[in-house]
C-alpha cells in the first residue's frame, strides 16, 4: 500500500492475538514508514455477527478510510469482505447477502486486502463471506467477484501459536471444501478433479505433522496453501459444476444453534453424507471409490467395499487430528435435530450427486448422532 492523498486504512482484526503475536506491532510500523494513518476495528468474533460489519461500515465511513485491512482468519476476513461491500451500498447490510435466486445486490466495493493468521476457510483467495444474522444466528453468504482481496500476506509463522484444536477444525474445514468439489456428477474433468486428489493428499499427510510440531514450517506452509486453493475457483470455474454444499449447510445450522467452531462441523457430518450419498444414489459409488483410492490409497477392487473402506479411513483420519467422534460426543443434543435438518433446507434442497431435502438432511444428522 502506497500513501495518497489522505489514505486512511481500517485495520480489522478479532481477539488481539495479533498484539500478542507481534504481528500489530509489525504492522503499524509499515503503517508509519507508509505515511499512512488508520482507524481500528477489534473484536470481530468467531462465526462473525452482523453487528461487527456493521460497526466497521460506520468506523470506516467517519474516518474517511479508502482500504480496507483484514488481519486474522476466516472469521475476520469474511467480516470484512461484507464491510467492504457495505461502505459502498445507502441501504442496511442486511441488504448485501445473495438472495434465494443466487443473485447478489453489490454492484461496488471497497479496496481490501489480508493477513491471514489462521489457515481454513480459503477467504484469502475467494469472493465470498457468511456472516451470522439474527437472533437464530442463521448463516448468511455475501458474494461477489469484486471482494476478491487485492493481495494477501500468507507466512506460515502467523499460524504457529493457532491452539492445536483451532488448527485442526481449520484441517477439516479445506477437506471439505476439497471434497464437496470433487464429489460431483461427472463433468469429464480431469485435471480439476487430479489437482483436488492431489490437494486432498497433502493436507492428510501433512496435518499430523502440526499436531507433532506446532512450528513445522513447511506443514504450515502446506496446509495454508491447500487452504487457498481449496476455494481459489479453478474447480468450479474450469468446468465443474457448482452445487449448494450439503455439508456446509448442514453444518451452518451446528454452528447457530452451539456456536460450534465450523470445521469441527463439517468433520462430524462427511462420513455420514457419504454413507448417505452411496446409499441414495449407488450410481455414484465409482467417485466415492476413486476417492479413496486415489486420496485415502485403499486397495480394494471393488467399488462398494473401496469406498466404505474410504469412509472408514477418513474417520480414522479425524478421530487422529483430535475431532469429536459424533455430533453427541461434541454436545449436541438429540431433540434439535429435526428443527436443524429443517433450517439447513429452508431455502431449498443441498445438491450434489443426490437431493438432501428436511428428511435426508434428519437422517443424515441421526447418523452422525
């Protein structure tokens, strides 16, 4: 960032791990070498609220700020991704989230960039943001091409005081953005579908080796690359069909109801949709056996026993980065499973491969009870 005339930067940032870390200090020096002044916005929670977006667009509106600078993880990225659509738009923010049709009201946004401190979501190299709203905490998306960063700071060393439970959560969050990409009908698309097997690959191989050494830097650096690429669009843009991720809005629902860290969601939820899915629509068992042969590398000729063995090996998988073992296990209650199942679908069916409407959707969550 250069100075121009009366160039005001928001920093944004969560907890103040970064004042901790160094990073803050660090940051507000380039600030001074830069000439440039800023306001701050601190306290962006977890499983952002529309209240922190909206105190950033009234912070940055005062200040005559003209950029935007997010620093931490999904959770603050993802805030100001909606600031920096909402300091363009007269209406409330509450306006910006794409509607029912997928279609998204922002038309301007302003200039935002990040230092990412936590690696999971992908936030630093997509478009897209979910922010809470309302008192049922319902998960809500912002997307647009035009709150694509315009450059992020990605050093493995940012991450290496993430607490080990974060970290992982953040493990299972990009395997899964991996896989609902790759779990799709076949579009004949190899190269995207050979990059996520490779992807994939890395990140189970090298999230053991942070659980070891929080400080590995090349895990780290690995596995904030993965992060980045999980969303980075060249699945879904080169030729793969894009679908409602079942997983996550299933897993949206886990998050409003307990505050639940959204990774460790997601992890509870993929062995029993895929269960679900090879049950549902057997058709489809030969993804589910590449999968696993391809990623997981059972050995097993036949399709159906390669991708139960696959299922198997991916909940080892979890059970080995230290996530819950069943929705109970995470504190889950049984008596809101129904009401969970029929807010993930309120706005329509989760595709992919098969239709999840309120009664899969139960049956899924009872599986993974």
């Amino acid at each position: 960032m250069k100075a121009h005339g009366g160039s005001k930067v928001l920093l944004a940032y969560g907890g103040g791990s970064i004042k901790k870390n160094g990073i803050y200090d660090t940051i507000l020096e380039q600030f001074s070498k830069a000439g440039l002044a800023f306001a701050e916005l601190s306290g962006i929670q977890p499983n952002p609220r529309i209240e922190s977006v909206e105190e950033g667009i009234k912070l940055y509106r005062e200040n005559g700020c003209d950029f935007i600078l997010a620093v931490g993880g999904g959770s603050t990225l993802d805030a100001c991704k909606a600031i920096a659509a909402g300091v363009k738009y007269d209406g409330p923010a509450s306006d910006l989230f794409v509607n029912e049709s997928g279609v998204s009201p922002i038309v301007a946004a302003a200039p935002l960039a990040t230092i990412l401190t936590m690696a999971g979501t992908g936030s630093e190299l997509d478009m897209g943001a979910v922010i809470t709203v309302g008192e049922d905490h319902k998960k809500k998306v912002v997307m647009h091409p035009l709150l694509n960063p315009r450059f992020s700071i990605l050093d493995p060393e940012y991450t290496y005081t993430v607490p080990e439970h974060h970290s992982m959560a953040g493990v299972a969050d990009i395997l899964c953005h991996l896989m609902e990409q790759y779990f799709t009908p076949d579009a004949n698309a190899k190269v995207q579908d050979r990059m996520n097997e490779g992807v994939m690959k890395v990140v189970l191989e090298d999230a053991p080796k942070i659980l070891a050494n929080p400080k590995d830097y090349d895990a780290r650096a690995n596995i904030m690359w993965a992060s980045s690429m999980a969303l980075a669009g060249f699945q879904f843009v080169l030729g793969k069909p894009m679908f409602p991720f079942p997983l996550h809005g299933m897993g949206h629902e886990l998050s409003s109801k307990y505050d639940m860290t959204h990774g460790v969601t997601l992890a509870l939820l993929t062995p029993a949709w895929m269960r679900h899915t090879m049950s549902a629509a057997p058709e489809h068992l030969p993804v589910f056996a590449r999968f696993a042969r391809n990623v997981l590398d059972i050995r097993e000729e036949d399709d159906a026993k390669a991708a139960e063995d696959g299922v198997k090996k991916l909940r080892a998988f979890y059970s080995a980065i230290k996530m819950p073992a069943n929705l109970r296990e995470a504190g889950v209650k049984e008596e809101d499973l129904e009401v969970m199942a029929e807010k993930a679908v309120e706005n329509g069916n989760l595709g992919i491969l098969t239709s999840i409407g309120k009664d899969e959707a139960l049956q899924i969550m009872r599986a993974a009870f």
